[in-house]
C-alpha cells in the first residue's frame, strides 16, 4: 500500500471540489490517502473549528514527509496546492499534477514548465484515473 498526498484547492476555491471527491475515492483503492478532508466539505468545516492555521501546516507539511507520492489537481489554482507541490519536489516525492483541458484557468508555467513534474492533462474522470494508474505504475 502506498501512501499518498492529495493536494487540491481549498482557500483558492472550490469549483473542482468535486473532483477531488471522486479522485480522491479511486485512490483510497490504491493505498492511504493523507488529505481525505481535501474532498470533503464536512470534514473541512470540522477542521476550520478545531484546527489553527499553524497546526495544519505543521500536520500537512508531516504527511507530505510520509508520503510516498504526491497527486495534485491544479485546475483551479491555489497557493497552498502550489506551496505544497515545491515542497514534494525538495523531499524528492514524486507528483503527478492533473489538469483538467476544459478549465479556464491557464497552468502557471511553474509548474507547466518543471521537469520534475508528470503533468497531464484529462478531459474525464475516467482519463484522469487511467493516467493515475500509469504513473503509479512507472513508479518502483
Ligand atoms: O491555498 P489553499 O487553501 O487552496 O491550499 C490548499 C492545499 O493546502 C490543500 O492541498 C491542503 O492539503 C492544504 N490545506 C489548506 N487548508 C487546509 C485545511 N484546512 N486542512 C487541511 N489542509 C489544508 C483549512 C480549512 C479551510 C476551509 C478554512
């Protein structure tokens, strides 16, 4: 079981919210997803009560050290989702970074341009799970 890191929108804004939710449930199959919260309105109200700021930097920026990959959805951008991206590449994670073809939103060249990113770009759920499936079976 792998373990990993799904980074979406949250402050950025939740248009793709949905998304993340279906994503983030194929992936459940694959190993232990960190960042179920990242789906889920509920728990993120939850944690918008319990939780400071500082706390969920500390917390999140610990499962990124645990974890064994990274899969961003960066249709929507967000400077957390961004934030979060560079720190996987400095631990030496591997980050594939969905984009969604029909979004309106132009990919920053940050992260469009860095090698060290698998990106790819998807039209449907079902696109976006098989290129999951690809890259995870790229890794050892
Ligand atoms: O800048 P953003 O908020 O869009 O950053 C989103 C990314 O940062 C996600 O991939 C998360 O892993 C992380 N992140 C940001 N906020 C939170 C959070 N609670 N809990 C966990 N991870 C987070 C904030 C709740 C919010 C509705 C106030």
């Amino acid at each position: 079981m792998k373990n990993i890191y799904f980074a979406g929108s949250i402050r950025g804004g939740r248009n793709m919210a949905d998304v993340y939710k279906k994503l983030i449930a194929g992936l459940r199959l694959i190993g232990t997803v960190f960042t179920e919260h990242v789906g889920d309105e509920q728990s993120l109200r939850m944690d918008d009560e319990s939780l400071r700021d500082l706390e969920i930097f500390e917390r999140d920026m610990e499962w990124i050290r645990s974890s064994d990959l990274m899969i961003a959805e960066v249709s929507q951008p967000s400077l957390g989702v961004g934030f979060e991206i560079a720190s996987a590449i400095m631990l030496e994670k591997p980050v594939l970074c969905l984009y969604n073809e029909n979004s309106d939103n132009r990919l920053s060249a940050m992260i469009s341009g860095n090698s060290d990113l698998t990106i790819s770009r998807y039209g449907s759920l079902e696109e976006a799970e098989s290129q999951i499936a690809e890259f995870l079976s790229g890794l050892n």
